[in-house]
C-alpha cells in the first residue's frame, strides 16, 4: 500500500522548536510568555490596519468569546452562515442563543448578502432583531464583505468574521479578519499554519480585545485574592503552543504560495475534463486556497463525486465532501433557515482534494493518475 496522502496535514518550517526550547529553557510552560505575545504581535503586523489580537487554545474559543463580547445572551438570534463547519455555529448554541442560517451565493460559496437582507427584514418583521452576523471565508475563499458590511451598517447590526480557514486571504488587498467588528482565526492541525491547536480573536477594537484576555483567563478582577465579577473561560493559548505558531508565521507567506500552487496544478491539469468546474477568484479577490476544491456535474462528468471520493480511498488517499450545510445537520435543522439551495448543491457535488503545502509531485500525480482513469 502506498503511504497515506492527506487532505491537509501540519508543515512545520524548521524554527518552531527554537522558539518552544526557549519556552522549556525560561520555564515559560504557561498560558502566558513572550512566545504568546510575540505571537499575537506577528498576527498584529501580518493582518495590518492596527488589528489587536488575542491568542486562544482554538478557533472555537475565539467564536465563543467574540459572540460573548458583542452582547449575545440567552435567546437572542444570531444570522449564521449555513455552509460551514459546525464549530461555527456551536457557540452561538452554548450561550442558549438561536443560529438562524443564510444560504449562500454561487460566486465565493458564502453567505449569500441577498438572502442576508432578507432574513434580517424578516427576522425584524417577526419581533427581533438579529444580535450578531457570521459570515464564514470558506477553503480560503473570501466572503462578499464589501456588501455584508454595506448591509450589517444599514441595519446597525454587528459582524464576527469565521475567518479560520482564510488567514492571509484578502478583498482588494485588505485581509480577512480586518472587516468585521470581531474576526475568528485557527491554527488547529489542519489549518494553513497550525500551533498543533489554537485560534486567535482579532478587532480594531483595543478594548474588545484586552476584554478577551480577561475572559480567557478566568475573568479574575484585580485582587491579591481570587475575585470575580463575570463568569470567566479558560480559554487562552499556552506559551508552547504559540511558540509553535511565531514558527509558522515565519514561513505563513510561503505556506500560502504553496497552497495556491497545488490549486493552480489542479486547475491547470483537471481543466479539460468534463463536468469539472472549480470556484474561480472574483475580481480582486484572494484566496489563500487553504483547500483545494472542485465541483463535479453528475449529468455530465463520467462519474459522481461519490465515486470519485471512494476511488481516491482505495488508493489511499483522503478526499473529503464539501461542509455539510448546518440547515440539513440533525442538531441544528430545528433552527429557522432563509435557503436557496446553493449550498445543497455545493455538498452534493463538491470535493475538496488533498491540499497540503507539503505535497510534493510524486503524491499529486497520484491523485492525478486517480482521476485521469475514472473522469476521462
Ligand atoms: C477549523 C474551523 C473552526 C474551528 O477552529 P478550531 O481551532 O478547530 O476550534 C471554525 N470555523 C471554521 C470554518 C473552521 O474551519
């Protein structure tokens, strides 16, 4: 058997363990240290725009503490992307809050800002009025912010970017994480740059995010005794962790040209072969291209992305179905939904395919040889 290709495995760049011995030598084994402030100060310079950042034990944790932040409490309705993965929306859950899931449009494959202005109409029609917007940059792809922001203004409703899969993506040179009140980041294992796990909560807003360092850290007031005023999290990153991550975000740029380039070799090498498309870049649009992604048209393309999946399988090698839209998830299909079967359509014929930045060519014509002998 030929050894295992990965959709997306961890690619250490070689100074990471620098930064974690310096860690173990200064006895800085914590939730605190240089390595978690120099950490947050790369994110800081690599976002721009004066972002301020706190680093988290995980994207999850980012998401929570950024809806804690902006106000949502028990029953209030948060408007919720609805193809995504499901940490997305499970902190909206945890607070007792509701996710109201919006479709999303055939350009980025994100929350459609049409079917956005609807639900917020509606859900103002019905008594209440949205506390928060999600909007979620897919596989790297950026969200249609420019109108998400137009419309979040208009109707004075507060945006948090799921940006965890869209580090280093940008709109007209401006990055993800920077549009939105709040932003959520990830470096889980699978991520573009990875702390083993860990995320990060990033706002313009000094003051939302020094409250996140609170937050995550107990929520302890400024006592010599343990006091409390507000529930509290343990939520911040260790100093292990975020030395992993200074590592990262010394070669994240490269990291980023990588992923881009297996795309390119993908739509460069697939092009041809009918009934595959692939979500092109929009005008000014920069996709970090976290994971490679393809559609295939089951009335015109020799086989089924299913076929496709289990074929690549046998020869050991992980593909992976597109997010199942959260509408259709048992857990949350109770929750009300504004639809349009885009993201319906997006799971029933979408794949994403190994797209590691440390896949050399010797595993990508692998792939390659798979596909040739079922879709040509
Ligand atoms: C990975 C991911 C998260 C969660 O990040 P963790 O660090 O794994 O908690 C949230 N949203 C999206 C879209 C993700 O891909």
């Amino acid at each position: 058997m030929n050894d295992k290709i990965w959709l997306s495995s961890p690619h250490m760049g070689g100074t990471e363990e620098k930064y974690v011995k310096e860690a173990f030598d200064t006895n800085w084994v914590a939730p605190l240290g240089p390595n978690v402030n120099g950490f947050e100060q790369d994110l800081s310079t690599f976002l721009g725009n004066d972002m301020h950042v706190a680093a988290l034990s995980s994207g999850t944790a980012a998401i929570h503490l950024g809806l804690v932040l902006l106000g949502v409490t028990a029953s209030d309705e948060v408007i919720c992307q609805s193809m995504t993965f499901s940490a997305t929306a499970n902190p909206i859950v945890y607070l007792g809050a509701i996710p109201v899931f919006v479709d999303s449009e055939k350009d980025t494959w994100n929350m459609s800002p049409e079917l956005l202005e609807e639900a917020i109409k509606d859900r103002i029609g019905k008594g209440k009025k949205p506390k928060a917007i999600m909007p979620v940059h897919l596989y790297g792809m950026p969200a249609n912010m420019l109108e998400i922001m137009r419309i979040a203004k208009q109707y004075e409703i507060p945006v948090l970017e799921d940006a965890a899969e869209a580090l280093g993506s940008s709109i007209d040179g401006r990055m993800c994480g920077t549009f939105g009140e709040v932003a959520a980041l990830s470096f889980n294992g699978n991520k573009i740059i990875t702390t083993s796990g860990g995320g990060a909560l990033v706002s313009a807003d000094e003051t939302i995010v020094k409250d996140a360092r609170f937050l995550s850290t107990q929520a302890r007031d400024n006592a010599p005794h343990y006091q409390h005023s507000q529930i509290g999290y343990n939520y911040r990153i260790s100093n292990i962790c975020a030395g992993i991550g200074r590592g990262q975000m010394e070669v994240l740029s490269e990291r980023i040209a990588q992923r881009r380039a297996v795309y390119q070799q993908y739509a460069d090498r697939l092009k041809d072969i009918k009934g595959v498309s692939f979500l092109n870049e929009p005008h000014g649009y920069f996709s970090n291209r976290w994971l490679s992604t393809i559609l295939i048209d089951p009335t015109t393309a020799k086989c089924t992305r299913e076929e496709l999946r289990l074929a690549l399988e046998k020869e050991n090698i992980e593909s992976r179905p597109l997010w199942k839209p959260m509408h259709l998830q048992p857990v949350f299909s109770k929750y009300p939904s504004y639809v349009n079967g885009v993201s319906e359509k997006l799971f029933d014929d979408g794949l994403c395919l190994p797209s590691g930045s440390n896949l050399g060519s010797i595993e990508l014509e692998r792939v390659f040889d798979v596909i040739d002998k079922q879709m040509r």
